[in-house]
C-alpha cells in the first residue's frame, strides 16, 4: 500500500490506472479516506483497500470494496450524456 500521507483532498479515485474515476477524496483520516460518488454520496473507505496513490490518483482494490459502494459506483456517471 502506498502511503496514505500522499492522497490530498480533491484527489480522484479510481479502480484502474487510466480508467474513469469513480468518486473524489473529501476527507482523510488517520484510518479512512472519504470518497464522494456522484449521485450516491459519502462513503469512508479503510486505507488497507488502497492499493496505490500517485499522481493525485488513488487506486482502490476492487476486491475490498463493500457492494454498497460497488454498486455506487456503476451508476456514477449517470445522467452525464443527458443533457448532449
């Protein structure tokens, strides 16, 4: 696991390096990070479920998530290409 201390505020959080984020860092805690997911809210994530974190990216292990945040995050992104 990366060091925690590297993941600021703002941050984007993703499963894969190079794919769509799935939420933002809004607060870091000595145990957690918390991660909004558009249309779904708040979620606090413990640190152990980082996998990576560099260039202000925050690679999450897909396999420690909790359905309830799995399930946030396929419906992220939804209404984006409403409006096109």
């Amino acid at each position: 696991m990366s060091e925690i201390k590297e993941i600021e505020i703002g941050d984007m959080a993703f499963f894969v390096d190079g794919g769509a984020p799935v939420g933002a860092i809004r607060k870091i805690s000595n145990g957690s990070v918390s991660i909004y997911v558009e249309n779904a809210g708040e979620f606090y994530i413990p640190n152990s479920s980082i996998g990576s974190v560099h260039s202000h990216k925050v690679i999450l292990n897909h396999e420690m998530m909790t359905e309830q945040f799995l399930a946030a995050t396929r419906h992220a992104h939804e209404g984006e290409h409403d409006a096109e």
